[in-house]
C-alpha cells in the first residue's frame, strides 16, 4: 500500500474524486498506487497539488456546513418551503 493509497482510504477520498483535481482517470491514479507506472518527481508535484486543492474544497465545505448548523440551531427540523434554501 503507498502512503497515497493509506491517506485516501482514511479520509474517504475516492481515486475518481482525486482523478478530477488530477486530470487523470481512476485507472491510471490506480496503476501509479500499484506502482505500474514509476513514481517520479512531476507526479509527486502534481498530487501535491490535487491533494491541497482537495483539501481547500473540503474545509470550504466544512465551514460551510458549520454556517448552516449554527444559522439554523434549534429549528433544524422546522419545516422549509421547497424554493427557500436558508
């Protein structure tokens, strides 16, 4: 198992979810965790920046999500009208 390989299964990031900040294909992002393809310096630059991307998207997600559960603490089941969205 290679440490990106590891990091993926614990964070729950799936090969395609990375292939599209990669620009590559679940297979070869598969093949290069194999080592099928050798591992090289540019591959490693560029995973580095998938990963910080990835990473960026998800704390954006997670702040807001935090948003919402503090906007919306204590009426969380109250009825919304379906076109309203906060």
């Amino acid at each position: 198992m290679t440490r990106l390989q590891y990091i993926r299964m614990r964070c729950g990031i799936s090969a395609q979810e990375l292939g599209q900040y990669l620009g590559m294909s679940q297979q070869h992002i598969s093949r290069m965790e194999l080592l099928d393809i050798p591992a090289t310096p540019e591959h490693e630059k560029k995973l580095r920046k998938a990963m910080l991307r990835l990473i960026d998207r998800r704390i954006r997600e997670i702040f807001r999500l935090r948003f919402y559960c503090k906007t919306h603490d204590g009426c969380l089941l109250e009825h919304m009208e379906e076109n309203k969205h906060e």
